[in-house]
C-alpha cells in the first residue's frame, strides 16, 4: 500500500476521532497530562507516530526510484 497525502481537513478528523476513541476506550486509564504532551507533540511535529511517518515517507521516496527498474 503506497502512503497517499490527506488534506489538512482530513488530517483534523482524524486525530479528533483519535482522541475521542482514546477518551471512550473504558479499559485505558488516560491521564490529562498525557493527552495534552500527545497533542502538543502532534502539532510541534514529535513523538513515535511522526518517527513512523517519516521512516515510511522516507522508504516510500527510496522505493520509488527502483520501480522504474523492476517494473
């Protein structure tokens, strides 16, 4: 599955439904403390979900210059 760049709208609505289902999610305990340094990391671009976005972006851009020879 090649990753595919959503709109900032989209991008919105998700990490609301994120934090939402986070909220709802009755066998988590989530302290306030830790959902706002999980928001305040999404918006100053840190934490483990950006680390993972930019190893696949940056495996993504690598594969795509080899497609051309084994296609």
């Amino acid at each position: 599955m090649v990753p595919m760049p959503i709109t900032i709208k989209k991008q919105i609505t998700f990490a609301v439904k994120w934090v939402i289902k986070l909220l709802k999610d009755s066998q988590r305990k989530v302290s306030l403390m830790s959902l706002v340094n999980l928001l305040i990391d999404s918006v100053y671009d840190k934490g483990l979900a950006i680390e993972k976005k930019n190893s696949v972006h940056s495996t993504a851009t690598k594969n795509k210059y080899l497609v051309r020879y084994f296609s």
